[in-house]
C-alpha cells in the first residue's frame, strides 16, 4: 500500500511539473511596419477597419490548427488581434481586430507588438481561458508570486494596457512598464551588474551593481522604445558601486552611478536615445 500511495504522489509531481512547464511562455516583441486603419470614430481619415499588420517580424506566431481558433495573439495600442493566417514572405499577420474584448483602434506605423504564441487554459491566472501573459484583469496589487510558477512575463492587462512583474525582490506581483503604479518605490526587481557592455532593465525600478561603463541599454520586452512610443526606468546604484555609462549606444550623454543616488532614463522618440536625468 505503501509503495502505490509513493507511485501517486511521484505521479502527481511528475504532471504537476509539466503542466507548469507547459504554462511558461515568454511574450516576444516587434514594431509594426505600416499604418493599421481602425474605425472612422477614432482614425479620423478612413471608414475601413484593416484585417492585417504588416510587422518588423512574424517569427514564432503561428496559424491556428483548428479554424477561427488562434493561438497566436498580437498586442498593440490595448488592441488584440487573434492571428488567423501569417505570411512569412511579406511579414503580415491576419486575423480578428478588437480581440478578447479589446477595441480596434488605428496604430501608427513603428508602434510597439508583443506576441503571445501559446494558450493559457489555467483559469487560477484569468477568468477565462486566454493567451499566454494576455488578461482582461490585473493580478492581485502586492500579492505573492513566484517567478518559476508563472505563465510568462510580463502579465499584461489588455483592457488597461498595464503590465506586471512578479518581483524576485520582494517576492509580489509590482508594476512593470506602461502601468501607472510604477512610481511605487515597492516596485524593484531583479538586480543587473554593471557590464562593460549593454545591460537589460529588469523592470520599471532597478538596481545596478557592481562596476563597469555601460555603453547602452537592451529594450526589455514591455518597453515601447520606438520611434512613435515613450519609456523610463529608474536605476538605483548599489552601496559601494560606482559605474559609469557612456554616450556610444542608446544613451544621450555620459554619466556615472554613485551609490545612494537615482537616475532615471527616459526614452526620446525624436532623438531615439535614452535621455539620463541629473542625480538626485
């Protein structure tokens, strides 16, 4: 009797660990490459509503195999379009506008997409099923999470357009980019060391450590660093760091980071470069 309920639990473990292993998928990010029509209410020029987007790149989305069921999604401007046909050689995707409860809208061209590949059927993660990392509400504000459990990052709200993180720090879901709760200092995630190099922004409020001159800065996924969008983040130096950044990559001016102070980057749509503010 023993050596079955032993069997059991192993079982259990064993699917426990594939189903959250089948949950985790990371959204991806790209532009559009032209214009995209939505209603003459909000377009102002044109009474007809696009059924393609012509993107920067279509890689990783896939046609539904069931008709009129997508497992794809694409995200811009808090519109969703549930993909139904991709055409690898001219990079557009087709499908339904004002998905999921979203409202079609026009988007300009160079706008920000995040991609969702994968369908998220566990409903502890939204009401209904829905895309991976894509929901019609925001998860528990300060709630506890755990970064290995999640379906994907960032948890995007597509009615709001807000994202969230899950905070290896604190271990609770905080703000992430495009949400107005950011400003919250309880928002800190995960720490970057400085590189002789470019770093990636884990998330709206960060820690860099360590020393080294930072030639620029990777755009995280969530972040609409384009040519028709706006982003920032705020780096805290570590205590006993000092690294510098310099104006080689994404960066508008030099810079160092002393500890105890802030610096926040705001991008610049115009310049294309990451703006650095005075410490404070």
């Amino acid at each position: 009797m023993k050596t079955l309920q032993k069997a059991v639990l192993i079982l259990a473990a064993v699917l426990s660990f594939c189903g959250i292993s089948q949950a985790q998928v990371a959204l991806t990010q790209t532009t559009l490459t032209s214009s995209v029509n939505g209603p003459a209410l909000y377009a102002g020029t044109s009474a007809t509503i696009d059924q393609c987007m012509f993107l920067a790149s279509v890689t990783g989305i896939s046609t539904p195999p069931l008709p009129g069921s997508p497992v794809s999604v694409i995200y811009v401007g808090r519109e969703a379009l549930g993909v139904l046909t991709v055409n690898t050689s001219i990079k557009s995707v087709c499908g339904f506008r004002g998905y999921l409860g979203t409202q079609a809208a026009p988007h300009p061209s160079g706008d920000m997409v995040l991609i969702s590949n994968a369908y998220q059927t566990n409903v502890q993660y939204g009401a209904n099923p829905m895309p991976s990392g894509f929901f019609q509400q925001d998860p528990p504000i300060g709630g506890g999470c755990t970064a290995a459990n999640i379906p994907t990052t960032p948890w995007v709200n597509i009615l709001t357009g807000a994202q969230w993180l899950c905070s290896p720090i604190t271990g609770t879901w905080v703000p992430g980019f495009q949400n107005p709760w950011a400003i919250d200092s309880a928002s800190q995630t995960a720490t970057v060391p400085a590189a002789a190099g470019t770093v990636t922004p884990t998330g709206p409020l960060f820690v860099i450590s360590g020393a080294g001159a930072i030639t620029g800065f990777v755009v995280p996924i969530g972040c609409n660093a384009t040519a028709v969008g706006g982003c920032s983040f705020t780096v805290i130096a570590a205590a006993g760091s000092t690294w510098t950044w310099t104006a080689a990559g994404n960066i508008m001016t030099a810079g160092t980071g002393t500890p105890g102070h802030t610096f926040t980057f705001t991008w610049s749509a115009s310049l294309s470069k990451f703006v650095p503010s005075s410490f404070t």
